[in-house]
C-alpha cells in the first residue's frame, strides 16, 4: 500500500489540506502539486506548505469498535 501524506497549506489567506499518496513526498515536491492542483492562480496565493506522514490507515472497517454504530 502506498503511504499517504496530508498536505496543509494556506491558500488565499484560507487554510486548506489534501492527502496525497506516495512513497516520499518533500515541501518542494507539495508545493509544485498544488500549483498544478489551482492553477490557473498565482503561484504566491499558496502559503505555509507543511507535510506530514499519515500513519493510521483511514480504509474501511478499520474503525474502532466503539465508534460503530450497532
């Protein structure tokens, strides 16, 4: 399976997040998708580029028994 990254990011001064999956994923690598993801929009609208890792699986029935609905 292929390791997912959430990506979060400001984006004309409102805060935005995606989850991309990849095997690695840098800032530089965030920002150049994201500029592909709203263009046409200036390159400068997308500020504050962070990564992170997602490490728990949000694939189906992985829920925690206790938040299911009987």
């Amino acid at each position: 399976m292929t390791p997912a990254f959430l990506i979060s990011y400001i984006l004309n001064d409102q805060p935005m997040s995606v989850v991309l999956h990849q095997e690695q994923l840098s800032v530089d690598d965030a920002r150049r998708f994201l500029v592909a993801l709203h263009s046409p929009l200036d390159e400068r609208s997308i500020t504050d580029v962070q990564v992170s890792k997602v490490l728990r699986s949000q694939e189906r029935d992985t829920t925690p028994g206790h938040y299911r609905q009987p």
